[in-house]
C-alpha cells in the first residue's frame, strides 16, 4: 500500500464518520425539539 492509498483511506473514513454523526444528530433533534415543547407547555 502506497503513502496516497492509506491518506485517501484515512479521508474516506473520516469523511463516512463525519456524515454518520450528522445524520445521528438530525435524527436526535426532533426528539429534543418535542419533549422541549411539551416541558414548555406543561
């Protein structure tokens, strides 16, 4: 394995981490939103 091989390797992993959290955190807004607004109506 060539010096390029494991930096484009290194890239791509960072870069699906990167989207793997993004996606975890769109999924975790709404429940954040949701149970703010019902503590707020309460």
């Amino acid at each position: 394995m060539t010096g390029w091989s494991f930096f484009f390797i290194l890239v791509g992993v960072a870069f699906l981490t990167y989207q793997l959290f993004r996606i975890i955190d769109a999924i975790e807004r709404p429940a954040r939103r949701t149970s703010h607004r019902r503590a707020m109506a309460r």
